[in-house]
C-alpha cells in the first residue's frame, strides 16, 4: 500500500514516511492510494471479535504489507487496554462510548496506537517528541507515550494557564515524560516548537518526531472502533444505521468514512457541529467558507477552518453529490445543546458531556424523519471532563472517574523554562 498527498504533488510514499513526515512535501496530508474492501471473512469475524481483535484485523488491513498481524495484536492491546462500549440510550439510538480513556477523550485511542506505531517503525533509535499545548493536546500525548520504550516527550504549556487537572495528567507521569512549564504563552511555546524543529543542527543530535494530530498515524487507529458497529449493522432493518458524529477538524468522521469505503455496512453518517458550522453550511450550499472560531460550550470543537476536510474532500475526489450520498450536517447552539443534557438525564438516566450531547441531538433530528432507521452517536468525552457545563444543566454535581482522581491526587513535577531557545535545546540535550 502506497500513501499520497490530497494534494496529488508529492510522489507516493510507504507508510513509515508519511508516520515520520506529518505533512507531505506539497503541503497537502497523506491518504490511502486507494481503499481495498475487507475480505467478507474478515468482517464475519469482527462482528464477535473484542477491540483488540478488531484493531488488530482492520489495522492489519490498512497497513497491508507493511505490518502483520503478530505486529499489530500487541500495539492494540496495550493502547487500547480501555472499554470502548456500545450504550442504548434510547429505543432506536445507540452511544459509542470513547471517553473511558486516560484523558477521557477520544483522542487516546489515535494517539495511544500512534505512539506505538513510531515506536514499531524506528530501528531503536530513540524518539523525541516535542510538544506545545494549551491543555488537552498535551495531556493526551503525554499519557499516550507515557512507558512507550526509547521514546521522550517534553510537553511545553504556558505556566499558570492551563487547568488543574490538565497540569495533573501531564505533571504526574514521570518517567519518559517531562512537563515543562514555560513563563510565556501559549504562542511562546508553539514558537519554541517549531524554532526546533527547523533546527537542523538539533536535529542531527536527537531525533524529533511529530505528534500532530493530522498525521495519518493518528487518524488511522480511529477506523478501528467504527467496526464496533459491525454486529449493530447486521440487526438493522434496511433502512440502515446512521452514525453521527460530534466534529471540529473532522480527523474523527475522516476515519468514519474510511471505514463505510472499506466495508462497514452503515447507510451514512451526520456532521454534527456546534455553530462553528462550516462544513454543515457546505453540504447544504456547495460554498465552502473557512472563518474565525466562535466560542462554544463543546469547545474542542470550535474549529472554523477544519484541517481534515482536505482529506474529505480528496474521499469524494471533491464531487459533492457522491459526498452527499454518505454525509448530511447538522449544526447547533449552546441554548439548545444544554437544555439537551437536562432532558436526556431527566428523560433516559443518560450523561452526555456537551460534545456527544451535539451528535445525539442530531441523530435525534435525523431519526424522526426515518421512522425505521437505527442509529449510533459518538460520545467523545467524559461528562466529568466539562462539570462546568454538564453539573448545571442536570443540576447535580459529576463524581469525577476514578483515573482522573488518582492523576489529581499524585505528586506533580514540571521543568521550568524561560522563553529562550537555548534553555530549550539544553533541557532536550540533558
Ligand atoms: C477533538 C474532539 C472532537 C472533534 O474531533 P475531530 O476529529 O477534530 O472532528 C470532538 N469531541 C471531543 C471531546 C474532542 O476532544
């Protein structure tokens, strides 16, 4: 299998080029040569196979002739060593629920199996992985890499601005992992980033690897909790299931769509956004206009300019008539998203966090036209991650899981940087 920018300007690479790249040459992002279906033996044994299983036969089949499947089994089983359980909530609507991870967001499962992936593809030489974040980016790469063998993560925050429980999941790892508190901003650190990985002299000396979330390496590993839905699909009548997904940079319905073109038996799937609703718009219009972010309750995905729509777009070799036989939008307000989580706990005993909260609400939209359809919604965060949205729309407070007690309850250690590049190299060379 040959991997190629959406861009259709960089020649086509094996898959541990585009894992170590990022970016292809041509600015654009790397994508399948081309999408071979599942073997139907395959799919017969993902319908009662566990997830390890699962990402095992689909990760094996993504990755055909660069992986194999005695590779592949032992990457899953430790990155995805949490449930991933399918929920009724209510009598035609289903929740897949991706908020049981370390971080308690979805993104563990892309970043957990990446971080294993650079790991199997080097030759022992160890990695270094450098990181800015304003809060959740960190968390999840430092918990994603945290015990991976020859590889360390410096992830670099503004001191005193990020939460409390952001600074516990970076600050109380220890080992591979240091937490650095930088006296800047968030921009400082990104600058800081990207000074060193434009450093050619540092890069001679440690190997710096990207951990950005438009890499294939990361986006890849979502595929694999879609065929969760396999055994769903079967019992539905032929009006089919419809999944909806909750989206920002749209990486996590990317891998949705990758998984129907390969052989998940789903009749379509829903774009639900919060009014950061670009793509929405574009579905409906045929215009496609990129613009500022607003600020929502679901604010992991206030997003204007979407990075994975590329890839989108490259899926339907951008004809919007066949985007649209797999993909209608759906877009929201806070007003509505809120009152939603109140109804739904009062009405079902179910908590959504406000970004699942988006997906249901518009499943819910979908399913009263289609009065035989069956559906599942994304739930991509815990409702103990957003308390601050979630306690006063039910009126009650969230215990918090058990992880994310223990993380607070460690002892919590960071480096401490100036804004100055020299301190940096000397921090990643000590
Ligand atoms: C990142 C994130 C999203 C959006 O996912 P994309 O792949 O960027 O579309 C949705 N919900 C939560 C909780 C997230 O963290």
């Amino acid at each position: 299998m040959k991997w190629v920018s959406t861009r259709r300007n960089s020649p086509p690479v094996p898959f541990i080029d585009a894992l170590f790249a990022g970016t292809a040459p041509d600015g654009g992002l790397y994508f399948p040569q081309q999408f071979d279906p599942l073997p139907a033996s395959s799919l017969e044994r993902i319908r009662s196979a566990d997830l390890a299983e699962i990402g095992t036969i689909v990760g094996t089949h993504l990755l055909t002739g660069e992986i194999t499947e005695q590779e592949m089994g032992p990457i899953v089983r430790s990155a995805l060593d949490f449930a991933i359980p399918l929920v009724q909530v209510s009598d035609r609507a289903w929740a897949l629920e991706l908020s049981h991870g370390p971080t308690l967001a979805f993104k563990d499962v892309g970043a957990r199996v990446q971080a294993r992936l650079l790991h199997h593809f080097t030759d022992g030489t160890p990695l270094t992985i450098l990181v800015a974040t304003s809060g959740d980016t960190g968390s999840a790469v430092a918990q994603a890499f945290h015990g991976v063998p020859d590889s360390r993560v410096f992830v670099l925050y503004p001191e005193g601005q990020v939460t409390d429980v952001q600074e516990a999941q970076m600050a109380s790892l220890g080992g591979n992992i240091t937490a650095v508190a930088v006296a800047g901003t968030f921009d400082d650190c990104q600058g800081l980033v990207k000074q060193a990985f434009a450093d050619d002299e540092l890069r001679k000396r440690v190997w710096l690897t990207p951990a950005n979330s438009i890499n294939l390496g990361r986006l890849l590993p979502q595929v694999i909790y879609y065929f969760l839905l396999a055994r769903l699909a079967r019992s539905s009548d032929d009006e089919g299931l419809i999944v909806s997904v909750p989206s920002g940079n749209f990486g996590n319905l990317t891998a949705g769509l990758i998984a129907k073109r390969i052989g998940l038996p789903v009749r379509g799937f829903i774009a639900a956004t919060n009014v950061n609703d670009v793509v929405p718009q574009y579905l409906r219009s045929g215009i496609y206009s990129p613009r500022a972010s607003v600020r929502t309750v679901a604010n992991a995905m206030d997003v204007g300019a979407p990075s994975n729509f590329e890839r989108i777009r490259a899926l339907y070799d951008d004809d919007l008539d066949r985007m649209r036989e797999d993909l209608v939008g759906a877009a929201f307000e806070d007003t509505a998203v809120v009152a939603e989580i109140g109804r739904v706990y009062r009405e079902h005993g179910y908590l959504l966090d406000p970004h699942g909260a988006i997906a249901w609400l518009a499943l819910q939209q979908h399913l009263a036209q289609s009065p035989r359809a069956m559906g599942v919604f994304l739930a991509t965060a815990h409702p103990a991650k957003f308390r601050e949205v979630v306690e006063p729309a039910i009126g009650q407070a969230v215990p918090l899981p058990a992880t994310l007690a223990e993380a607070l309850s460690r002892p919590r250690s960071s480096a401490r940087l100036r804004v100055d590049y020299s301190a940096l190299v000397d921090l990643v060379l000590s």
